[in-house]
C-alpha cells in the first residue's frame, strides 16, 4: 500500500512541476519529486539507492536549480519617461509601472535593467530584439507592430492649443489619426513640447499624463485645451516573438488586479 501511494505521489509532484509558470514553483516540485522517490525507494527495500536520490536529486540538484534560478538573465525594459508611471528621483527609479515591473522580474527570477531611450526608439529597440518590454505611458496603436498587454490605467488625449499653425503629435501614437490636417511628428513629448514653446507647432495632441507633466514644469506656454471624449488605456508594450513573456506579463497583471494590488498602486501614485 506504502509503495502505491508513493507511486502516485511522485507522479503528481512530477506533473506539479511540469506545469509550473514560475520556475520556483517548478524546482520545488521537482525536489519534492525526488524525495518522493527516495520515499519508494526505501519501501521497495533499497536503501542505499534511497540516499543517493535524497542527497543528489533533492540536495544537490535543487540546489543547483536555485543558484541557476538566481541567475537566470534580465528583462530589459525601454522606457521614456513619464510622471508618476515611470520616472527617476535621484538615483532611483520610482513610479505606478516601475512598481509593477519590479514586482514581475521578481515573479519571473530575472534581473531588471531599464534604458532610457526617446518614445521612437523603444519600438525600434522592440522590434531589433533589444529590449523585451516597453514602458512609460504607452496607447496601443495597431500600426506599431508591437503587442500590448491588457489595459493598467485609463486616461484620455487632450487637443492643446497654443496658436494657430500646424499640429504636433508624438510619432507612433494614437494623436496622430486624430489630426487630420498638417501633422509634425516628434520622436517623444518632451521635443513636442519644446517644439510647442519654439512656435514651430501651434497644437498638439497628447494623453492627459504628459499635458499633467508640461503644465507641472511650465514646459510650454499658456495654451486651452479640450479633453477628447473617447477613453484610451495604458499599457506595456512587448517586443514581437515573445508570446511566453506576453502571456507571463498577463497572468501577472491579471493576479495583481484580483488581489486589489493594481487599484491600490493607482490610489497610491494618482490619488
């Protein structure tokens, strides 16, 4: 009876890790496997091959999976950016998405490494390979060749407008189907609002965060404006031929809305 029952489980810790997505989960398994089997060894009167998988497969090996674990490699993120998604403050990063990433290098054992790079220069970094998620602020446009995950935070685009003249929009961006006249498209917002206090644009169109960010610095001249009705969505951007990030990122994301998590960073960073 001893052995049938150590039989089954060894077979359903095997199966346990198997089917783990986090590979911490999937080495325990398989340590527990190994005592398991150690287990069925001893029952089927064989000590001396009992010791041996106790002390090599779970010691040793599990052991050796962990330091393995810890070493795993980097999620590279390219970000631009924006308060209070993603910002620097001093030597730190801080911010809603830099929270989230860290929790998810956490979740998936990597090391997380952030470049900082124009709003233009994360979709080629994302497209060359380069980098495996883009962040800071980003609305899912079709035409990026890049996939999102699922929406993290709500906002909408804002038309400012400063003087008469042609429109400025954040190349890539969902402002730029939104002008329908004479467009200037900037690599990020921080060259379309220079552009703006230059008077080489007399508008533009940008999500309701970076209108937040300008007028917070000054960064541009009075100007009105007008909140465009149609909601838009934040969310991460992941470079093509990572489904299995993709769909890490989205079960993360997924959990830490469940659990509240997501709603309290939001309270927390936009009150």
């Amino acid at each position: 009876m001893t052995t049938v029952v150590l039989s089954a489980l060894a077979f359903g810790l095997a199966l346990f890790a198997l089917t783990q997505r986090r590979l911490l989960w999937g080495v325990l398994g398989v340590g527990a496997h190994s005592l398991a089997l150690a287990g069925l060894y001893l029952s089927l009167s064989a000590p001396d091959v009992a010791l041996t998988e106790a002390a090599v497969g779970f010691g040793l090996v599990t052991m050796i999976y962990l330091l393995a674990i810890r070493r795993t490699g980097k999620l590279v993120v390219a970000a631009c950016p924006i308060y209070p998604l993603l910002y620097q403050e001093g030597d730190r990063i801080a911010g809603l998405e830099w929270e989230i990433l860290e929790g998810f290098a956490r979740w998936c054992h990597l090391d997380l490494e952030v470049l900082w790079v124009s709003r233009q220069e994360i979709f080629e970094l994302l497209r060359a390979g380069e980098a495996h998620l883009g962040a800071g602020g980003f609305l899912p446009n079709s035409e990026s060749r890049v996939r999102f995950t699922r929406p993290i935070l709500p906002t909408k685009l804002v038309h400012v407008r400063c003087q008469d003249g042609p429109a400025g929009v954040v190349a890539g961006e969902p402002g730029e189907a939104l002008v329908p006249h004479s467009i200037v498209a900037y690599e990020d917002a921080e060259e379309l609002a220079q552009a703006l206090d230059r008077g080489e644009v007399g508008q533009a169109v940008v999500d309701l965060l970076r209108y937040r960010e300008w007028q917070l610095k000054r960064a541009i001249p009075d100007a009105s404006f007008t909140v465009l009705p149609e909601e838009r969505w934040y969310s991460f951007a992941v470079a093509p031929g990572e489904e299995e990030l993709w769909a890490s990122l989205e079960k993360f994301l997924e959990e830490l809305q469940a659990r509240g998590e997501l709603g309290e960073l939001v309270r927390r960073y936009l009150g």
